[in-house]
C-alpha cells in the first residue's frame, strides 16, 4: 500500500505540471510571424513570374486529363501541391505588411492568387466529374465556372499592375 507521504509528493507533481500546462495554454501567444519584405516591386514581380509558371502548368496538366493524357486522380495530385503552393504565397502576402502605397497592389495579386486556387479547385471538380462520368451539361456548366475564374484571376493581376506606385 502507498504511503501518505508518497500520494502527496504525487499530487502535487501532478498539480504543478497540469498548473503549467495550463498556463502554458492560457497564456496570449504574442509572436505573430511577419514575412519582411524590402523590395516590394521585386517581391510582387517574383510572385508574378511563380504564378504565370503555376498557371502554365495547371493549363496543361488540365488540357492532358481533358484529352485523356492524364488520369483525373493524376491531375488532382498536380493540383494539390500546386494549392499548397498558392496558400504559401497567400500566407506571405496575409503576413508581409506593406507600406501603403503597396497595400492597394498587394491586396489585389493576393485577391488574384485566391481567385486562382478557386480557379483550381473547379478544375479538381471537373477532374470528379470526368471521373465519374457525369452528363455533358454538367461539364459544361464546370468549364464556364473554369473560364470565369481564371478571368477574374488574371482581371485582379491587371488591377495589381495598375495600383503599383509609380
């Protein structure tokens, strides 16, 4: 049998270490990360050069599983590193803090950049709807909704250009 000496020495290890977690827990987490950028025109000129390339290569990866090159379970796997790659560029612009004569730039190519993972999740669900063999109005309907984002992505990569100050 335990002695009371031990039970003790037990519950208030125990105590202290759930005191601690607790704390741990409940205290505010201050360390917001920022992603410094110093050269604003170069950094939004480097994420437009990786979005033409991912746009490039999801056109044509999408154009190999229309034609039948590619299975749609290979097209989604294209797509779902490139979506990890856009959320990681999102990321950067939620957390780079521009002055403000950026803002109105920067906000627009990360609106762009959304539109353009919309644009790739539709293109994921034409990959189901090929998939599963779905009627010729259903694809059609998708493929409008394809076309009509990837408009308004490049429509938000032209108002970024427009807002850039001179």
């Amino acid at each position: 049998m335990a002695s009371k000496k031990g039970i003790a020495l037990t519950a208030i290890i125990l105590s202290a270490i759930t005191g601690a977690s607790f704390l741990l827990w409940v205290a505010p987490q201050e360390n917001q990360t920022t992603f410094v950028v110093l050269d604003y025109e170069g950094y939004l000129d480097g994420v437009k050069n990786i979005h033409e390339i991912l746009q490039e290569s999801v056109d044509i990866e999408y154009q190999n599983m229309r034609n039948g090159k590619i299975s749609p379970d290979e097209y989604i796997v294209v797509t779902e590193v490139t979506t990890s790659q856009v959320n990681a560029k999102i990321s950067e612009f939620v957390t780079s803090k521009p002055p403000e004569e950026w803002q109105e730039s920067y906000i627009s190519y990360m609106d762009a950049m959304k539109k353009f993972n919309a644009y790739i999740g539709e293109t994921k669900v034409m990959a189901n709807l090929i998939e599963k063999g779905s009627t010729e109005e259903e694809i059609s309907e998708t493929s409008k909704n394809i076309e009509l984002l990837k408009s308004e992505s490049e429509a938000f990569v032209k108002i970024s250009d427009e807002s850039r100050p001179q």
